[in-house]
C-alpha cells in the first residue's frame, strides 16, 4: 500500500482486490497477500471516513432567524 494513498485510490484498490480474489484465477499465497492487503486497506478508509465524518458541520437555528454553521459534537457523531 502507498504511504500517500487517496480514499479513492484505496478504494478502487479494493474493487481490484475484491475482483481478483471472487475470479479464483490466484494461487493461494496471492489470495491471501491480497486479503491481507485489502484489510490493510479497509482499515485505512475507516480511517480516512472517521476524519471526514468529524469535520461535518451542522446548520443551527439561531434566536434571530438566521442560521449558524457549527461543528457536531462528539455526542452527535456517536448517535449516528
């Protein structure tokens, strides 16, 4: 796995992982590089989805009317 890898470049690493492996084309010690691979890679796009889901804003309606962008609270993420 590249140590600057993208979300998405991990992903469709996965969709070529999860493809290869369904085929049954690889020898056993591949398949299972691959496997240990792609949990490496699912790790990692937790990760990377934890990240972003942290720094989701919320609208919040204030006294006057108007509207007001702040951060979930850790509280908000957790429900969810």
């Amino acid at each position: 796995m590249k140590e600057k890898m993208t979300f998405e470049e991990a992903m469709n690493r996965l969709e070529e992982i999860a493809a290869s492996l369904e085929s049954g084309d690889s020898a056993l010690e591949n398949s299972i590089k691959m496997y240990e691979e792609g949990i490496k890679l699912i790790e990692f796009c937790q990760g990377k989805l934890n990240e972003a889901e942290k720094k989701i804003q919320k609208l919040s309606k204030k006294t006057d009317g108007g509207f007001e962008v702040a951060p979930l609270d850790e509280t908000e993420l957790e429900e969810k």
